[in-house]
C-alpha cells in the first residue's frame, strides 16, 4: 500500500522516493507483526475453533504464548526506530496505525461496523504513510478512493466468516441475520470506490499528469468486474482466503493488473 502514491505521484525513477518509501514499507512490517502478536495472543482461545486458524502458532501450540510479552514491545519499538529514518510526518503516522491497530484489538473488533471501518482506516494510513515517506501530501481522490476500496474488501472478509458460525458467534458482533445487509453495505462500498475513481478521471487533477488521460478509463470496467467476481465468490462461499491473499494466487487477478499497469503506461 506505500507503494501507491509514489505511483499515483510518478515518483517511481526518484531513487530518493523509492528508498525512503521501501524503508518506510520496513518499519510499517514490523508494527503489523506487533499487531498480529497481539491479536494471535488474545484470539488464541478462539482460533483453535476456526479451521484455518487453528494453524496459527499460538493455536497450535508451536509457540509458547507467553512469547508475547517481549515481541509485541519490542517489534513496535523497531518499527519506531526504523520509521525515525524516514522522516517525521512518516514516524508520526505510524504511531497513528500503531495506536488504532492496538485500539482495534482490544476494543474495537468487538463493536459492530466499527471493527471493519477501523480496518479499512488501517489500510487507508499505509496510504497516506507512503505519501509522508516521499513527502507529497495525499490526495483526496486517493483517499477517497483507498476507504470505500479497503471498507468493501474488510466487510467482504466479515461475509467469509458467516461460512463458520459457531467461530463467529464467539468473536464477532455479526449474526446470522445480518448477512444480507454485510452483503450489501459491502458491495455497495465497493461500488462507491469505482465511482470516485471515475469522478477523478473527469478533473483537472488528473490531466496535469497524464498526457493521454482516456487510457485511464479502462481501469474503471476492470475494477468493477474484479470486485464484482470476488464478491460474487464470498457469497458463493468459495473464497477461502483473505481478497489480497486471494489476488495474489488468482491467474484473472493479475492478468487485470497487467492490464491496469499497461493502461496506465499508455496514459503517460
């Protein structure tokens, strides 16, 4: 996620922008595997009920849970150190995702559309966190377009957890009788994100850096069909792994990626 403005801000030749944005992708590795220590820790119980899961190393029995205590300082504080060689505005976002991701796993995964909104505000500050490393300022088109993207992807995961209910009804706050409404609140999110994307494609930001901007509509339809496909599968329940897990094993997946990545080549 770092990587995107330094697409979307043509910085990809700058040897400066590239390094400080892989040593910034460095520190935000090591506060994610903080996080996930803390949430493995406190959803050990838990995991040894769901069927992935469950091969998790603190389920499994492969780590010794009490391993916590000292990776979760210490992996932060390496992210912290390592953040403070990029730059400041960089280092002060990542205490912003540091914080909320905590927050996430102690309280807020347990409250109803805020857990997915605090999710989606994780992914959106990766964003944001890689404009600060190449020190441009975000785009609200970009920023726009990354929440309602990251929100319908993480209410999609939620639809994938009503395949176990009995997991679900231990650590979630969804029933079974808010499926159809995660459902459409999700695909509608994920609607949402192509419509800006098409709005940005129609302003005056986007012409002063593409010279032949139409290439840039071909994004639109690919976007669409590929939300509407993983959707249509999570329904289906026959997407057995997180969506970017999911993409990054999905022949079709990167087939439009190739597409969108020529797409963009023409429109430069």
């Amino acid at each position: 996620m770092l990587l995107v403005p330094v697409i979307t801000a043509h910085e990809w030749k700058n040897a400066d922008a590239l390094l400080a944005v892989f040593l910034g992708i460095g520190a935000f590795c090591l506060a994610s595997s903080s996080t996930y220590t803390l949430n493995d820790y406190r959803d050990c119980a838990q995991d040894r009920q769901h069927p992935t899961k469950r091969n998790r190393p603190f389920a499994n029995g492969s780590l010794d849970p009490r391993h916590a205590f000292w990776l979760i300082p210490f992996l932060a504080l390496a992210a912290l150190v390592t953040g403070w060689f990029v730059n400041t505005w960089f280092l002060e976002s990542l205490i912003a995702y540091l914080s909320l991701s905590w927050a996430y796993c102690l309280v807020l995964k347990h409250s109803i559309w805020l857990d997915a909104l605090a999710l989606a505000s994780l992914y959106t500050l990766r964003v944001v966190a890689g404009a600060f490393a190449i020190q441009v300022e975000p785009s609200a088109w970009l920023l726009g377009f990354s929440v309602f993207l990251f929100f319908s992807l993480t209410v999609l995961k939620r639809l994938q957890e009503f395949s176990h209910p009995e997991w679900l009804s231990v650590s979630r706050p969804y029933t079974e009788a808010d499926r159809p409404l995660v459902l459409a609140i999700g695909v509608s999110a994920g609607v949402a994100s192509v419509l800006v994307l098409a709005l940005y494609l129609n302003s005056d930001d986007m012409r002063i850096l593409y010279r032949h901007p139409a290439w840039l509509w071909l994004l639109c339809p690919m976007l669409l069909y590929w939300l509407a496909r993983v959707w249509t599968l999570a329904n289906r329940g026959t997407l057995d792994a997180d969506p970017v897990l999911f993409a990054l094993r999905d022949r079709m997946s990167w087939l439009l990626v190739l597409l969108g990545a020529g797409s963009i080549y023409l429109a430069t």
